[in-house]
C-alpha cells in the first residue's frame, strides 16, 4: 500500500449481499440505493457489482450523482427523488433518469421539461404517510393525483412508481410501522380511483430493514440501501447473513517514545501515566473520522485492539503501544468485516452513539478506495 490509508471494497461481499437480499425479496424487484458515492464505497465500481448481484434497479438522492452513473455507462433504471427547483431536468429526461415528485410544482416542473426535449418524463409519486420529510401529505394527495393524470393524457409524463419511506422500520413492533402500511394502502387506493395505478405501476415502500421483517411491505419492489454494504439494517436482530464490504485501514506514520505525564494531542485529553510508546496515524475528521471517537474507538493494531489515545486532529489520531512494537508503515485496521479480529463498524457506530450509514459515508475523498474480491461467492 503506497497511500497513508485506504478504504477496501469487498466488491465480492457486495455481490453476495444482493443475492441475499433478492432471496429474501420473494419476488419483488430489487432497487439498489447508491447515494452518497454508494454509501462511501465508492459509485460506479459498486454499482457493477450490485447489478452482477442481481440488483434490477437503482437509486439516487439526486440527480447528479443518477448523471454520473450514466456518464460511468450504466443503463439499469435509475429513479432520482431529491429535487430542488431549478435543476437540470432535460439531461435527466435525455438520460432516461426517472424522477420523483412530491407536490404539483414539481410536477409542472418536470412537465416543462417533458415539452421542451419531447421526451415523456417517468415519474415516480411520493406520499408522505407518516415520515413528515419527503411525499405528498395525505390531505394534498388526491390534488397530485389529479394533476399527475392531466399531465399524462397530454403524453408528458408516465405514472411509474408510487412510493413512500418508513420512519421507523429499524424499530420492529413501533405502531408507527402499521400506521403507514395503512396509510399507504389508502394512497394507492385513491390511485387506483383516479386512473393513476395502472399495471406497470411500480409500488415501494420497504426500505432494508422493512425488507428483513416486513413481508408484506415488499409489493413491487423493495429498495435496499445499508444492507447491500454487509451493514444490518436491525443490529439487535443480528447480521441476517450480511457480509460487510468495507474495511478501513491506516499506515503508522511515526513511532516514538514518550515520557510519563505527557499529554496527547490537543488539550491534553489524555495524559500518559507512564513512559509509553506513541504511533501517529494518519487519517483524522478531514478524512470522516469523527473528532467524538477520541478515548472511545479502538482499532487493531499489532495484533491488539487498541483505544485512540487523545482528540482525534483533522489529519491523523495516536494509538498508545505501551511496551509494544510497531514500526512506521506498519498497518492499522480502524473497521473491517470482523475477521481479522478488527472492530467492524457497528462497534464503531455503538461506541459513538450513531449508525453505520454515518461511518461509511464520511470517509473522504482522499482516502482511496481500493477494490477486492475477498469473499468466497
């Protein structure tokens, strides 16, 4: 490894955490969530291998990164639902990028650009029905609808999808979970009143977690995002078989011995009780470790786990080695699959009181992403 750290993708894992999830999907197509740079894994070389998987389709938050996939040559279907006024919806048209709308506005947006390039705009129709984030609220649904029909008969769209998003999925048995089910299902009732839930309509509403727990949630499709990355959706429910793609290692930049009582890195948050060994890694908040994980994450380290000694810097964190040898470009695994006996990022995440989608998604973009296949498929 010539780079002070790197982010190593199972691309193998990811493969066979989608034959996992389609397993499990009974039926239903399976979208694949590659937002946020594939959740940190890195966008056009994990899509491969989630369509190698058996992933029929996927999705985006917004529309650049759905852009990028087709400027890297992939022609899977692509559904974009983060859309602020103004964005450059005739290269999404022209691209065959499906968009998502929440409210009339949109709607008329995307009609706008359906008349300008020709080109009829598949349109996905969210409803909000109980996350209170994105969708149409209950009350404004039958207006989209209707809006949504009057543009179709003119040819400038096509109703593809009808979808929401879980709140609490992660949360089995919260009332919540049946509420929107139920609300969902009067949604798609009032779409079939109106015209609007044709054959080809596509339903979605299960995300990973709703995907393990919830059968009948799946409808058409289930669109899986932290699962696909080996990351349980349920930590409580166990791993369902999942295997984690990402391992993110450090080379040792220096190690040098210091004497009793010194402190540690910025104020002094650690304060060494004895002469010790200190190695310096180079990978700091710049590069997504959070500046909480200082005293708190450990990694491995000469065969040992070992604690982050002091505040984590904006470039690099110190490990204390006591009396233990380590040398300048020896390797540090900060999270891995496990296997090695490295934390994984669930221990990462429970020690700092977040999730996963948290510490795989932070991870800069000068840390390099390199990709294996390690996994037997």
């Amino acid at each position: 490894m010539a780079t002070p750290a790197q982010a190593r993708v199972d691309l193998a894992a990811i493969r066979h955490n989608v034959a996992q999830l389609k397993e499990r999907a009974g039926g239903a197509e399976l979208m694949g969530a590659v937002k946020a740079d594939a959740y940190g894994h890195g966008l056009l070389p994990t899509t491969e291998a989630m369509l190698q998987g058996g992933a029929g389709r996927l999705g985006t938050a917004v529309i650049s990164e759905a852009l990028a996939l087709r400027a890297g040559g992939v022609t899977a279907p692509i559904l974009s639902w983060l859309i602020t006024p103004g964005e450059a919806l005739d290269e999404a048209l022209a691209r065959d990028i499906e968009l998502s709308a929440s409210d009339v506005r949109l709607l008329d947006e995307i009609a706008e650009a359906a008349r300008r390039t020709g080109i009829t705009a598949k349109t996905h129709l969210e409803a909000d029905t109980g996350m209170s984030r994105g969708g149409s609220p209950p009350a404004d649904w039958p207006g989209l609808l209707s809006r949504a029909m009057e543009l179709q008969a003119e040819g400038v769209i096509d109703i593809t999808g009808i979808w929401t998003h879980f709140a609490c999925a992660d949360i089995p048995g919260h009332p919540s979970i049946r509420r929107q089910l139920e609300t969902y299902e009067a949604a798609l009732k009032l779409a079939e009143q109106a015209g609007a839930a044709g054959s080809h309509v596509i339903r979605h509403i299960a995300n990973s977690a709703a995907l393990m727990t919830l059968p009948e949630a799946r409808f058409d499709m289930v669109r899986s995002g932290i699962a696909m990355y080996g990351l349980s959706p349920i930590p409580e429910l166990g791993d369902f078989g999942l295997r984690q793609a990402m391992t993110l290692v450090g080379r040792v930049a220096l190690v040098k011995r210091v004497p009793e009582g010194s402190g540690v890195s910025y104020g002094h948050l650690h304060v060494c009780e004895r002469e010790t060994t200190i190695a310096v890694v180079p990978l700091g908040y710049a590069d997504g470790i959070l500046r909480h994980a200082s005293d708190r994450a450990e990694v491995l380290a000469g065969g040992r786990r070992r604690r982050i000694t002091g505040r984590v810097c904006m470039d690099q964190f110190m490990i204390d080695l006591g009396d233990d040898e380590l040398s300048a470009g020896d390797e540090v695994v900060l999270f891995g699959p496990g296997d090695g006996g490295e934390p994984t990022a669930q221990e990462w995440a429970d020690s700092l009181g977040t999730i996963t989608h948290e510490i795989v998604t932070r991870i800069g973009s000068r840390v390099p992403r390199v990709y294996e296949r390690r996994s037997t498929e």
